[in-house]
C-alpha cells in the first residue's frame, strides 16, 4: 500500500503541477512581456545622472485589476528605487513589500539579488510620471515548486535525522543499561498482563515489552524526544523476533499503529506556544479524540491483520525461505 | 480534572530526569559498568540515525512535492460535497489531509487558522484538537520502521490512515458537542 501511496503522491503532484501550469499558460496570466502601467513619483526629485534614484511607485487598482483579470487591489503606494544601467532602466520594489498576487509570484521569479521585485521600464521618459514595467517572464512556477520542494526536503530529512543522532546515543546508552542492570526485566513482568494481549506473538519474558512501555511512558508524558529512542529500540527488539528482514510483524504493525495514535495526557508544547490558555479548555476533547484514535487503531490493525492478504505476507505464518536455498 | 491535569504535567518534568538519574543509579547498585554499557548502548545512535535517513528521504520529499503542487486545494474542492454529509467543515480538510502526512505543515496550518481565524473560533479549536490528538503516521513509519530496514509494512498505513481518519471526525465531532 506504502509504495501505491508513494507514487501516487509523487505522480499526482506532477500532474496537478502540470495541469495549474498549463492553465495559468493558457489565460496568460502574468501576462508575459506586457508592461504594467505605473505612476512614479520622485520624492528626492528626478536626477538622471544619478544611478539610484528613489522612487514611490502608485499602481491604479483599477487598471491593476484590468491588467491581470484579477479581484485583488495593490495598496495604495509602494517605496522602491530606479537603477540606471547599460541595459536601460531597472524598477525594484523595496524588499519585503506585501504584492498582490499575481505580483507576488512574479516577485519569487523576476527578483534581484536582494530578494527585490524587479522589472525593466518602458516608456520612460523623464521627468513624465507614467511609465510601463515589464516583469521577467514567469513560466512554469508549479513545476518549479514541486522541483524545489523535493530538494528542499530531502535535505530536511537528512537534517533531521542527523538531529537525532544525540537524543539517540542518550537514550540507547541509558537502555543498554536498563537491559544491563535487569530493569528492563523487571518492566517486563510489571507489564506483562497489560501489554501481552496487544502483542501476543512476543514470548511472555522478551525485553521487548519493557522497551514498549518506555516508549508508551514516554508518549503518555508528551516526551517525544525520549518515546522516539525507546520505539526504535523497542522495533529492534522485536525485529529480533521476525523471521523476515524486510517484512513487517503484526506486533511491529500494532507498535507503530499505537504511535501513530499517540496517547498522550500532555498536549505538544508547540500547541501550548500557540493555542496559548485556550488550550486549557483544549485538554478534554484532545483527550477523548486521543483515546478513541487509539481505539480504532488498535481495533482496525487487529481486523486488518486477519485479511487474507495479509495473513499470508505475515512473516509468522509464511517465513522465508532461509538464506542460500533458492525455490 | 484541573488537579489531575497538574499532577500529569509535574509528573512529566520528573520523568526524563528520573531515567536519566535513575537507571544509572539502579545500574551502580547492581554492579553493572553503568560507563562502559553507556557507551556501548550510545555507539548504536548514529548508525540508527544513518539508517533512518532513506526512508524519511523518500517520505518527506514525495509529501513536499504533493504540498508544493497545489493538489490539495483541487483535492478540498472535490471533496468538499461529500464532507457536508457527515457534517465536517471544508475549511479544515487540508489540516485532516496534511496532519498524517506532515508534522511541520499542520502546525503551520494552525498558525494560518489562528490569524485568519482567531483563536476562539470554533474552527481553530477543531484543528488543534486535530493537531494534538495524534502523530504524523507517515513520519513514524519511516522512522519507527526504517530504523529496522522493514520495508514491506503490510498493514501498517492502512490501520494508521484508518485510525487518523477517526481521530479527525472524532475532533470535528467532540469540539462541536462542547463549544458548537
């Protein structure tokens, strides 16, 4: 099912990148190469040997909208400056200016080193004060999105995973001597009747029910940084019970399904920075939706298991073949 | 309630430093090298972290890219006939979308709520509830299940779709019966 989903998210994205790019293409919608009438006013007075003169720049909301077929107004002036140069005169918008869409967008794409909205000016002819902008031309800004987001994540997935590189070490050094000094033993046989029954198929004085109730301990506190080390330990522990290397156990399904779930009694502190004291009022249903989730992950992982699908891809009932035997 | 909730949130500032100071001090006791099985344990971290980074490489990009495409306003606007037969607002099928796919975009989603919104509006207390009623599944999958090398995860998306899928109309639905 994973790799369905995958590839739906990555196919679909294209064409729903394609299909707003091709539309936006078909209704000319930054009107490519066109300029867009201006009123300029010069509050330091007009010099033209100057290179940089500064500049308020009005645009006609009315013509604005004509222009690019839209409902949104520009405001009623922006500040910006002219840049005189060989190739004739440029027009920045200061950086930071709340733009109109499409002007927005046009800004990601037609912008100069300092993140300013730029464009040539046509039709100038000083000291008059109407002039034309012509934008770089937009193309394509879906498609250039998707590209650009894909390689911003990647990176951000390698990023975070690097960021747990300490949490981790932490954590597992102080497991390994939980498993060392016994307590992981004694965690086991204090959870025991609570946990055996979610996970039947791990033998009833396996580390890995210990390492399953830290994980939850640590979820019910909202201590994610520690119910991460804890999970991850407690997924070895059981892969150490699969048969398989690659497939996943009905007791793996049913640990990540009570994860994704997530019991917690203490809401994520994010919430708490934005919710503020609303949040107060926030902890009962947060709790009941909490508890129900958790319900029908358990519920539905159990049904879902008894599948005929997925009763015979369980490593359990079918195990592989072993290692150098060939069918 | 009130005096329940506090002693959960004192409990949970004790719970981190109790292990932290606890299992060593249990360790020393029962004559375990607490230094030597720390490093033994901790060396395992960054391959653990190594090992992870494929498979939230795969997740987070392929969601980035479906964000990044404009899908989900094409997705929100198909679905939104259906969702007015079990009473659920249109305005908050992006958060119900994105929160099982992406931790820092539904929070991001609330942000936006709350300035559009305001935070007593009864939309926002949906989303939150929404945000903190459950975990990014994809997010766990890839690193609960890519710290082990499974790839084949059978059930795991549906049961975890399933169960996000409850959690959210659950929020729609409890926000409603106390504040609607």
């Amino acid at each position: 099912m994973l790799n369905y989903i995958w590839a739906g998210l990555i196919v679909s994205s294209f064409v729903f990148a394609l299909g707003y790019d091709v539309r936006d293409f078909a209704g000319d919608r930054y009107r490519n190469g066109r300029p867009l009438p201006v009123t300029l006013s010069f509050p330091d007075g007009y010099d033209p040997a100057a290179r940089r003169v500064p500049v308020e720049i009005r645009i006609d909301s009315g013509q604005y909208g004509s222009f690019y077929r839209t409902e949104q107004a520009p405001a009623a002036a922006y500040p910006g400056y002219l840049l005189q140069s060989e190739q004739g005169t440029q027009l920045r918008f200061a950086a930071g200016a709340k733009l109109p869409e499409p002007l927005a967008t046009i800004g990601k794409v037609s912008r100069s080193r300092d993140e300013e909205l730029q464009g040539r000016l046509v039709g100038f002819t000083p000291p008059a004060a109407t002039a034309g902008v012509v934008f770089e031309p937009v193309r394509f800004v879906k498609l250039n999105a998707i590209a650009t987001a894909a390689l911003d994540f990647a990176k951000t997935g390698a990023e975070i995973a690097i960021g747990l590189i300490g949490v981790l070490a932490l954590f597992l050094g102080i497991l390994k001597i939980a498993e060392d000094s016994g307590i992981v033993f004694a965690l086991v046989k204090l959870v025991r009747p609570i946990l055996r029954p979610l996970f039947p198929e791990v033998p009833a004085d396996h580390p890995a029910l210990g390492m399953i109730a830290l994980n939850l301990t640590a979820t019910v506190f909202g201590l994610g940084n520690a119910a991460t080390p804890f999970g991850i330990k407690a997924m070895e522990e059981l892969q150490k019970l699969n048969p398989s290397e690659d497939t996943a156990t009905n007791s793996m399904v049913m640990l990540l399904a009570i994860n994704t779930a997530s019991l917690q009694l203490v809401p994520p502190v994010l919430l708490l920075a934005l919710m503020g004291t609303q949040i107060n009022t926030l902890i009962f249903p947060i709790l009941t939706t909490t508890v129900l989730g958790l319900i029908v992950a358990i519920v539905a992982t159990r049904l879902l298991g008894r599948l005929r699908g997925y009763r015979a891809s369980d490593p359990h009932r079918n195990p592989p073949a072993p290692a150098g035997v060939e069918a | 309630m009130d005096t329940a909730r506090n002693v959960i949130s004192v409990l949970s500032f004790f719970v981190v430093p109790i292990i932290l100071v606890g299992f060593p001090l249990y360790g020393l006791y029962k004559r375990v090298p607490v230094y030597e099985s720390f490093v033994e344990g901790a060396k395992e971290g960054f391959q653990v972290a190594v090992r992870i980074i494929p498979y939230l490489v795969a997740i987070l990009f392929a969601i980035a890219m479906f964000r990044a495409s404009g899908a989900m306003e094409a997705l929100t606007r198909a679905l939104d006939p259906v969702l007015g037969l079990i009473g659920f607002p249109a305005e908050l099928l992006p958060m119900a979308i994105i929160r099982s796919l992406s931790g820092s975009g539904s929070a991001a989603l609330v942000v936006d709520m709350i300035n559009q919104y305001g935070e007593d509006s009864i939309l926002v207390k949906m989303a939150a509830v929404m945000y903190g009623s459950s975990e990014t599944t994809f997010y766990v999958i890839a690193v609960y299940f890519g710290a082990v090398g499974i790839r084949k995860t059978r059930h795991a998306v549906p049961a975890g779709l399933l169960a996000d899928a409850a959690a959210m109309i659950i929020a729609v639905w409890t926000v409603r019966l106390l504040f609607g």
